[in-house]
C-alpha cells in the first residue's frame, strides 16, 4: 500500500519554504556586517578581555556561551507578541526587529569566537556542516528563481543611481556645514 501526501503539506510546502528563505537570506545579508559592527565595539578594553576568555573556552562551555542569546532574547520577544496582543502592533513589530538585529549580531560575533571550540563536539560539526548544505541548497533554489533574478537584475539597475545620487546628496551636506573635521 502506498501512502499518498497529505494535499494541504503539498500545497503549503512552497509558501514555508520560501518564508524560510527568506528568513535565511536576512540572516546571510545581516551577518558579516553586524558581525563587524559588534568586532568594532569589542574593542572597548573590557570587552577585549570577556571575547579573550570566550574564545579559550572549552566546547560545552562554548556552546552554552553561543546559545544564550536566544534565550536572553526569549523574554523580549514574549514581551513583543504581547504588545501585538493588546493592539500595538507596530510597536510589537519593532521590538521584533530590534531584538532579531540585535540578536543576530551577537550571535554572529559569539559564533566566530566559538567556533573553533564547537567544531571540536563532533555531532555539532555533523550538524553545522548539514544545515550549510541544506541551508545552500535552498538559497540556490531562490537564486534560481524567476523572481529572484528579476529582482537582482532591478536592483543591479538601481546601482548606479543611486551611488550618483548619494554622492550628489553628500557633496550638498558637505558644502552645507563644510568638511568633515
């Protein structure tokens, strides 16, 4: 006997997959920059010193390290779903955002400090390697997409006048208050 797909799994299997990648691709777009942004506040001398011991930490410990972000944030999304709740939904979506930019940020710096230690565990070295395959595997199939390409090919268009009108626009503020000091 052979068993049939469920219709309505069928029917949703695109719409989550592609909110998924879109989720993913935030992440992608997000990571190296605030990844950077959080490197340059790491300089300050006592958060020097807490990556410094971040980065000697044993595996379990790193993973604990990594993993607390997400549960430090839980609270604030909570929070923001209440305010969604009770009718301020655009102050709920903000504190979303704020606390997925954040969070991101964070755990892009804390995973670049821990992981070395985490590829020393094994079954997270399995794991991480099939989340990068599978995680590339559906960017490519967004990449491959009607849409996505159309949408690079708008944005590569835009490119160029938009840098001309951003140099324009700092020329206009640099003769407005002079050069910077």
């Amino acid at each position: 006997m052979t068993r049939r797909p469920n219709r309505l799994i069928t029917w949703l299997k695109a719409p989550l997959r592609l909110l998924l990648a879109l989720i993913i691709l935030f992440e992608e777009w997000g990571w190296q920059p605030l990844q950077n942004l959080m490197a340059r506040i790491a300089r300050l001398p006592v958060l020097r010193s807490i990556e410094a011991r971040i980065a000697r930490l044993p595996p379990y410990a790193a993973l604990v390290v990594f993993f607390l972000p997400g549960l430090a944030l839980l609270p604030v999304k909570i929070g923001a779903l209440w305010l969604v709740a009770h009718g301020q939904r655009l102050a709920g979506l903000a504190v979303i955002v704020a606390a997925k930019l954040v969070g991101t940020a964070i755990v892009a710096r804390l995973f670049t400090l821990t992981r070395p230690a985490l590829m020393r565990l094994a079954w997270f070295a399995a794991l991480y390697a099939r989340w990068t395959g599978w995680k590339e595997q559906l960017l490519a199939w967004v990449r491959g997409s009607a849409l996505w390409r159309s949408l690079h090919a708008w944005r590569l268009r835009l490119r160029e006048p938009l840098r001309s009108w951003r140099s324009r626009a700092l020329r206009r503020v640099r003769h407005w208050f002079g050069p910077p000091a």
